[in-house]
C-alpha cells in the first residue's frame, strides 16, 4: 500500500460536516459581531455601514458599562469560590468512600444536568420567597409575624447560578480525585505523615487539576448568563450578558449589541487561554466524557 | 473516624441543597391551592388538565418536542462522523481539530446567539424554526462528541479490521461492527442533544421567530407575574421527560444486557 505514505482525505469527508457547520455559525459569526461593532445605529433597529468607533467609545467611556464589567467579575468570582468550598467536600468523599451504593451518588450528581434549567432556576422562589418553604416555616414557629424578604436582590442570584452549576464543579473535582492512585495516601501515612499532611501533600495538590476546570467552567458560564438575574434578582442586579439582552432584544441597538458581545467574548476568551495555556484542555473534556 | 462523619454530613447537606428546591416543584405540581406557592393544601391533579387545555402551551411543547429530536438526529448524525475521524485516523493537527469541534462550548452562548442573528442579519434571513433547529444542533454538537468519542476508543479497532480482512467493505464494517457497538454511545449523544436542545433558554430567547415559543421560554414569559400552578405541574412534566426516560432506558438496557449474560 504505496497509499498510506501519502494525504489521506478519508478523515477530512468524515469531518467535513461538523467543521462546516461550526465555520457557518461560530466563526463567521463571530467576524460578523467585530465588523457590525463599527456600524452606526441610526435608530430602532436601523442600522448604517460605517467605519467609526462611536460604539467602542461609548462602551470606554460609559460608566454604566465599566460598572456592569464589575459587578460580573465580582458575581462571577463569589459564585466560584462559593461553589469550590461547597463542592470539594462531596466531591472527595464520594471519591474516597466505600459506600456500596456509590453509583447512586454519581447518579444523583448527574440528575440535575437533566433537570430543566428555568426549573431549577425559579424552584428557588419556593424555597426563598414569601410564600417560600423557609417563611412559611419561620413564621409557623413563630420567629417573624411578617415574610422576610429574601428573594429578587443579590443573594438570590449567587443561590441559583450556585445550585445549578455546582454539579459542573463537583464532577470535576471528583474527576481528579478517582484518577489519584488510591495507594499514594495510605504510602505517606506508613512513612509517618498525619492524616491531614498526607491529605495536603499528596491529596490536595493532585486534585487541583480538577478544581481547576472546574472553577473555570463555573467562572465562564456565570460570567456569560443573563437568564438568573432576571428571573431571580432585582432590578438592579444585571450581569454583562443583560446589556447585550437589552441591547439586541429590547433595544434593537444591533451595533452596540455587537460590541458588547465581543468584549464579552475577549474577556472571557482570555480567561479561556490564561486557563489552557496552564493546564491544557484535556481536564476539561475529561468530565464531560464520563 | 470524626472528620469522615463531618464530611458525611457536609455532602448529605450539600445533596439536601441540590435537591430540595426540585422536590418542592414536583410536591407543588399537585397542590390543589390556586396559587403556585406553599402551603400545601391537598392533593389535586386539576393544574395537570388546565396544562392540556392551554393551547399555548400545548404548542410550545411540540415545537420543544420536535425541535429537541431533530436536534438530536443532526448533531448525533455529524458528531459520530467527526468523531470516527478523531479516533481512527491519524492526521496532522488534530489537537487543533478537536478544540475547534468543542469551540461552540467555548464561545459563550448569549455571544454565540448574537453573532449568528447578526450574520443571518447580513443575509437578510428572517429568524425561523430552521434557525432554532441548526443552532440547537451547533451547541449540542461537542457533547455528542465528547460521549461518542469516549465510547469509540473503547472499541477495539481489530472488530473492524477483521470484518475488513473478511471481505466487508468499510461501509458495511461501519454498519454491521461499528454501529451496533456504537449503539449506547448513538443513544447517549442522542438523548444528551435532545436534552441540551429541550432545555436551552439562553440562545433560544435570542433565536425564535415572534410568536414562537419553547418550553422554557413559555415558562419564562408566564415569569412575569409570579410562580402559577401551572407553570409547576410543567416542570413536573419536564423533569418526568428529561430526568425519566434517560433513567428508564439506561434501567432497561442494563436489564437486557444483563439477561443475554
């Protein structure tokens, strides 16, 4: 076979679909939001071809702009470091456990990846809300006359971007954890380590990987939502991803739309890169392939 | 032994929190009161009925239903081709292949939805159930990878080989060897991109043409207002679809390949 030597075109028909398709609606899309960035808007949904920088101006020079960058990163950040401290726990004990019954931890770990996101998303109005499960017990016992206000502010917001993506964090942990030689702690508790050294200095550090991920994968898509903030904050709770919304969607501003989203896509692109350049891309796909 | 209690109680509580607000939304689909919170004041399946009698409703659940299954044909059909690529051929620059095949994950969706509305903008195309039907596809075409990828290097490739050195053509060998082990991959990618396409809300606000409406985002309008009982005994009927009939059929299959054992 004096073929083999040579270009073998067999793997490229059988991608050829997919690339296709992702050069039709991710790349070519995403040169359009740079080149629609320097139109003009004229008016509702009017739009001129030009080759000016009034929408970045606007973007730099706003106030209303910097301040929802802010209040991303600052949600964004609460949401991952909360979601790493409640997922490493469960993550390393259903690792380490002897519990029979271990695949119904797993299970249930997946479930709610299948579980409709509004669902879950508005199922906190019933826990939170005045008529919530947490008033209706406190005012039963007595503790308040009056419901608490504990729904549609800040709060309720990192509640319900935590509860739906912690299970991404989770399973990354977990991930890293399984894969660690299950011989390694019981080695340095024989060499004379306490449980909690051997834990920090053989443990913790071949866990991070996964921690990792997942804190990436928790920061992106916090980072990128605009859905939870209007159903579960107030009206002033709004991520970087409600501008585009109300850009796009409310205002029909299609320019200013577009510069909005590829900052949106440069800033997290680059925590992207920062983030692959470090640990590679493998960890990542890792937990989805489970 | 103290610490392990303590981390015992850590992931039952960090369960109970996971958990608790889903349960509260299946209790409440059946709760006869006429308002959508607690307290639960009897047992009644009357917001299940008035669900069937709201037409909108009703119609949001077939473009759901129909988008969600050709979603899953499209991107299962392409991914398990881009996927058969990456493990049994070797090519240059396949690293490069695979992030570009799980790039839509990586563009974040609100700008995804964007850019293609822009593009489709240029192309002076009217948004449409198309444009739902190929965007669904294009999100859930990385995790349909991902799935049949993991399940295709577990495949030992000598299978193939030995139905090629019998005489079988590589499109017979695709389809009487591979496919058939292939089969709880097709179904696994299948119902994830069913799933994925069922429960997206972020693209599919931006997407739908006007007076189209999903699941989700019919939920999401009736939001306005408050909670209804309606909107609850949806979910019930969301969670039986996307949480049920993986876990039946994964039972089943279990069953089954138990039983030819």
């Amino acid at each position: 076979m004096a073929e083999t030597k040579e270009f073998d075109a067999r793997p490229w028909y059988l991608l050829a679909p997919s690339l296709l398709a992702i050069f039709a609606l991710v790349v070519v899309p995403m040169s359009f939001i740079l080149v629609y960035s320097f139109y003009e808007n004229v008016d509702l949904a009017v739009d001129r071809v030009a080759f000016q920088f009034g929408n970045w101006q606007e973007l730099l020079t706003d106030g209303y702009y910097r301040t929802a960058i802010w209040k991303t990163l600052r949600l964004s950040v609460i949401v991952t470091v909360l979601a790493a401290v409640l997922g490493y726990i469960p993550a390393y004990f259903i690792a380490m456990t002897k519990f029979r019954h271990k695949w119904l931890l797993l299970l249930l770990l997946i479930l709610p990846f299948w579980v409709s996101f509004i669902i879950r998303t508005l199922s906190w109005i019933h826990i939170m809300g005045n008529q919530g499960v947490i008033n209706g017990l406190l005012m039963w016992l007595g503790l308040t006359d009056e419901p608490i206000k504990m729904m549609y502010n800040e709060f309720a917001v990192i509640v319900g971007f935590i509860h739906v993506f912690l299970p991404y964090m989770i399973l990354n942990i977990y991930v890293s954890l399984e894969g660690i030689d299950q011989n390694l702690e019981p080695a340095a508790r024989t060499l004379g380590a306490t449980p909690w050294q051997a834990y920090r200095e053989v443990t913790l550090p071949l866990s991070l990987p996964g921690l990792a991920a997942g804190c990436l994968l928790v920061f992106v898509l916090t980072g990128g939502s605009y859905v939870t903030p209007l159903i579960l904050g107030g009206p002033g709770d709004f991520l970087y991803g409600n501008l585009i919304y109300d850009a796009v969607v409310v205002e029909l501003n299609w320019p200013m739309g577009a510069t909005l989203s590829f900052t949106l896509l440069v800033l997290l692109g680059l925590v992207v890169t920062l983030y692959s350049r470090l640990m590679g891309m493998n960890q990542l796909t890792k937990a989805f392939s489970q | 032994m103290r610490v392990w209690n303590f981390l015992k109680l850590y992931t039952a509580l960090v369960y109970f929190f996971m958990f608790a607000p889903i349960v509260a939304v299946l209790l409440l689909a059946f709760n006869s009161s006429q308002f959508g919170g607690f307290p639960i004041e009897g047992f009644s399946l009357r917001w299940f009925y008035k669900l069937w009698e709201n037409e909108a409703i009703v119609r949001a659940f077939q473009t759901s239903m129909l988008l969600g299954a050709m979603t899953a044909v499209i991107s299962t059909t392409i991914g398990i081709l881009a996927s058969l690529a990456l493990v049994r051929y070797q090519f240059r620059g396949k690293n490069f292949i695979t992030t570009v095949l799980i790039s839509p994950v990586l563009v974040p969706e609100t700008v995804l939805a964007v850019g293609v509305l822009i593009f489709l903008r240029w192309l002076s195309m009217p948004r449409s159930f198309l444009l739902l039907l190929v965007g669904h596809s294009i999100i859930a075409l990385p995790f349909v990878v991902l799935v049949v990828q993991a399940r295709l290097t577990g495949i030992k490739k000598e299978y193939e080989e030995a139905a090629r050195s019998l005489g079988a053509s590589p499109v017979q060998t695709f389809f009487q060897v591979t496919l058939p082990l292939l089969m709880p991959a097709v179904f696994a990618g299948a119902l994830f991109a069913f799933t994925i396409s069922f429960d997206n809300i972020t693209a599919t606000i931006f997407w739908r043409p006007s007076g189209m409406e999903t699941v989700p985002t019919q939920i999401f309008g009736m939001l306005r207002n408050s909670v209804s009982p309606e909107i609850n005994a949806l979910g019930f009927v969301m969670i039986v679809i996307t949480v049920g009939v993986p876990l039946l059929a994964g039972g089943l299959a279990r069953y089954f390949s138990r039983k030819k054992v």
